[in-house]
C-alpha cells in the first residue's frame, strides 16, 4: 500500500493557533478562571526552546511520520470510510490497513486524551512521551475537523481525485488541507495569518459562531465525541467536498465561496474542543468526562 500524502504547512493547525501565554491558551479570546492549572501543566509539557508557542510544533506529526521509529502513526491521520455511504461507525473504520483496532484519528485523540489524563493522574505509563501525547493530540484534534480527513476510502480522502483549482494541479485534499485557506488568506488576509486568526476567534468569541460554541463543547465520554465529531466531518465531506467534483475538474470561484465558511468554522471548531478537552484534563475543575480503559 502507498503512503498517504498530507499537508505539512499550518494552515489546518487550527486547534494550534495561539502561544501558550499568559491567559490566552490556544487562542484569544477564550479565557477563564480554570485555565491558570491547565497552563501550567501545557507549558511544562511543551519544549523550553518553543518559548511556549504550541504552533512551532503543531506540524511535528507531519513530519515525522514516514520516520522508521514513528511509522506506526501513519495511520492515525485519517478515517477510511465506506464508498459513497457518508457514515462512519467507530467498530467498522477505526482500524489500519492490517485490521488493527483503534488506529485512525478518531481512535488517536482518544487515547492521547487518556494518556494525559493519566499524566495528570499520575498514573501514567512511563513507556509513553507526555509531550508527544500533547503533540499528537492538538494535531489530530485539527485532522479530525478536516473533512477529507474523514472520507472514501478508494480515492484516499481525495488523494487520488486529482483536479485544477483555479490555475495550478492539485487534488480534492489538498483543496480542503491548504488551498482553500490559502486562497483565502490571500484575498481577504493580506495574507497575513495573524489576521485570518483574528476573524475566526472573533467569530466565535462574540460574532456569528458565539451562541454555538457551548454545543460545540459538550462532551460526556471521549469515545462518544471523537465518533460525533468524524460523523459530522463525513457528512460535510459528502455534502460539500465530494459534491460535483470529479477527476480532471477545474475548482474556482463558486467552489470556493460556497466551501470557505465552512472551513473556516471547522478550524474554530477543533480549535474550541482542543481548548474543552484541556481544560477538562488539567484544568482546575470537577468536569471531566469518561475515558475508556
């Protein structure tokens, strides 16, 4: 079987955003009270040399998963799904290539979730790296809030959908990984991507997305929200990804205005349930959620 070809830029790290600094976790604007213990346990967790900017490393997965030492992760990129079907089922999908459970990005954010929640249990396994654990966690929490992320199996999550956007080749992935942010960014961004942060944030703090954001949240057991959230990618993987594309089709203007917004709030999303999950594992506060063992 081929490797999978993803991004390695920071345009999907949305959950990766902001600098762990001071008040602002993740991002701006979404401050409380509970955050003073959960950033103390992130800043620990974080390599001294980033100086607390989680965004310098949110691309580590990317780049070292064709290494020999972390080629099992190759697998918890992504969802194959069925053809067509539009559902995913955690007990049909979440596995490799060979069968094995658990590994695909759903089954990734639950149990990298489960470690740090026994790190900060402290009865954590010490086979296991913390700091890769939150790594992997903040990566894949942006994967799977990519809907292509979440998609056919036969075409690779639209690897093999190979098509035009605007003027350039590319492939129905990589349309929704980078060019359809890129594009934005530069006609609406200066491309400047502090700029395009700023109006996602601002959208969610106190703009159109704002009353939304407590349902976003809600999460009672881990495995009940990673397969809530792969459903809801799958779904607009189908409805709008897929949609009227084909091999050899040329996306341009209406592709983009209608599937912009779209990607804009699936980025605020995973960057919102980044910030739940965190909080609820090293926050100082009583809401937690179940974790499977």
């Amino acid at each position: 079987m081929k490797p999978r070809h993803f991004k390695n830029d920071l345009v999907w790290a949305g959950p990766c955003f902001r600098k762990i600094k001071g008040p602002k976790v993740l991002k701006e604007g979404y401050k409380s009270p509970k955050w003073s213990e959960a950033l103390e346990a992130i800043q620990n967790l974080l390599p001294l040399n980033v100086n607390g900017d989680l965004l310098a490393l949110c691309t580590w997965p990317d780049q070292i998963r064709h290494w020999h030492k972390y080629r099992w992760t190759s697998p918890l990129h992504f969802i194959d799904t069925p053809d067509d079907e539009c559902t995913f089922n955690y007990q049909r999908d979440c596995h490799d290539p060979h069968g094995v459970e658990d590994m695909c990005v759903a089954g990734a954010v639950q149990n990298f979730t489960s470690q740090l929640v026994d790190y900060r249990e402290g009865s954590a396994d010490r086979r296991y790296n913390m700091t890769e654990a939150f790594l992997f966690l903040s990566h894949f929490m942006g994967d799977i809030h990519q809907p292509m992320h979440v998609g056919f199996t036969s075409d690779e999550g639209g690897n093999t959908i190979n098509l035009r956007w605007f003027r350039h080749k590319s492939n129905l992935h990589h349309v929704w990984d980078r060019e359809i942010v890129l594009t934005a960014l530069s006609d609406y961004y200066e491309k400047d991507m502090y700029l395009l942060q700023k109006d996602i944030e601002g959208n969610f703090t106190d703009g159109i997305w704002s009353s939304d954001v407590s349902s976003w949240e809600h999460c009672d057991d881990i495995i009940s929200c990673v397969t809530k959230w792969a459903i809801e990618s799958i779904n607009i993987a189908c409805k709008w990804g897929y949609k009227g594309v084909d091999t050899g089709t040329t996306l341009a203007d209406d592709y983009f205005d209608s599937r912009m917004p779209i990607v804009m709030k699936q980025i605020a999303q995973g960057g919102v349930r980044l910030a739940m999950i965190l909080n609820r594992v090293f926050g100082d506060t009583d809401e937690g959620f179940a974790i499977a063992t």
